[in-house]
C-alpha cells in the first residue's frame, strides 16, 4: 500500500515514535482513521523487521550512540522549496535523549519533526542539526555547524548541559538565536530576562501543534529580520557594564 512507503519516507526509516505522536501524523498528514492506528504500526513494524528496514533520524537510540561510536554527522531535516525559499541555513541543538520520567520516549524526536522543521522550512530556511554519535563529548564538528549557521534554534527543554553550552558559544559569538522550550520548563535566569523564548506545548497533541505551527514560525522570522537592529544577549552584556 502506497501509504507504508509514505510513513517510511516520513520517518526516513523504521524508527516511529509512540501511538500518542505516531498518531497525530497518520490521521493529519496521511488520512488514516485513528481505528486503524495501532493495527497499522504493529504491521507496519513488523514488514520492516521482515525486509530488515531499520533506522529512522533522528532517534534517541542513534543520536546519543547508545550503539555507536563513530563521530557527529549533519542531517539535512529539510529543505524549502518555491516562493519561499533562500539560501539561509537552521541549525538546530536539542535534547534528544528523555531522561526525566515525565517524558515519554520520542518526544524529542516529535518535536523535531512535527514543530520545529516544518516552521523552519515555512521561515524559509534549510533545517539541519547533528546526529550526535559517539559520546556526550561536544564535538568539533558541532562546534562549526554552531559558527557556520546563519541562525540557530536552541530548545532549552530540560535545561539540557550540552544545549546550555552550545548556546553559550553561539552567544559568545553574538550571532542570531531563536530559543524555545516546551510548556513546564523552568526559568534559567540569565536568558529568559534578556531574550524571548518561544514556549511551545508539551503535550503534541494535533490541536496544539496546529497552533503552535505558525507562532514558532513568526517566532524564527522575528529572531533572523531582527538581528541587526535587536539587542542580542552580548550588546545587552556589555552596555550594562558601561
């Protein structure tokens, strides 16, 4: 059935998130009636399994190399196309690793795919982020993509160490940022008191990704239109120091 080959391309591979997420996206995206959602994943798991069709990017398993050791490579999540699209890149630093209880494994992985690639790409921007294998080391190849993206977007859910330094850098650098989180994540001082940060709802539900859709995406276009004339992190450093 042509749908299989649809869900397999959506997810670039076998890796599908939970029934919760998996759900939103077989009956918005591909039409398929909730009574048939599980059915459909038990099946579609199991031909996958049958012709040895694996992966799936980003997952938690690959990005934080459970399995692996080899060094950080990009992923293109993708890119704009039409009246909409220009030569400017995303790069994104995110969590992709549940480790608190209250976050139920995909979620990451949910948010990735379902809010922040598609606003990117609505902003007009080619959307990219690392498939971070091997250690939790923050590696040099990270490092460039953080100095080489004409904008990032840090997701500060968690308040994940490795995300809070990659930011750090990237402010350091004094180059534009879009910050979001996800609903229930405290404060961290010294960023939410000087830039706006997005907060985008936790619970993925259809509805709320629907809204949430073209906020992050103005919320992207103001970071980049603004980043001559905003004051950035470091400006508001320094003049405080004068």
């Amino acid at each position: 059935m042509p749908i299989f080959k649809q869900v397999l391309d959506h997810y670039k591979g076998s890796n599908l998130p939970e029934l919760k997420y998996l759900g939103n996206t077989l009956e918005k995206t591909f039409g398929l009636s909730p009574s048939f959602h599980e059915e459909f994943a038990r099946i579609f798991r199991e031909n996958c399994q049958e012709l040895s069709i694996q992966s799936g990017i980003p997952s938690a398993e690959i990005a934080t190399g459970e399995k692996n050791n080899q060094s950080p490579t990009k992923i293109v999540l993708g890119e704009p196309t039409g009246s909409q699209k220009n030569k400017y890149k995303i790069f994104v630093i995110m969590p992709f690793e549940e480790k608190k209880p209250e976050r139920p494994k995909g979620f990451f992985a949910e948010v990735l795919r379902s809010i922040i690639t598609p606003a990117g790409l609505a902003a007009g921007f080619k959307v990219e982020t690392a498939n971070r294998q091997g250690s939790d080391v923050i590696q040099s190849t990270i490092i460039n993509d953080l100095l080489d993206a004409d904008l990032v977007i840090a997701d500060l859910t968690d308040h994940n160490p490795n995300v809070l330094f990659e930011l750090g850098v990237r402010l350091a650098l004094d180059k534009p940022v879009a910050l979001i989180k996800s609903t229930g994540t405290g404060r961290i001082f010294d960023v939410d008191n000087m830039l706006r940060v997005y907060e985008y709802n936790g619970n993925l539900w259809q509805s709320t990704i629907e809204k949430d859709l073209p906020e992050l995406t103005q919320h992207i276009t103001a970071a980049w239109e603004s980043r001559e004339t905003a004051p950035s992190y470091m400006k508001i450093l320094k003049k405080a120091q004068d």
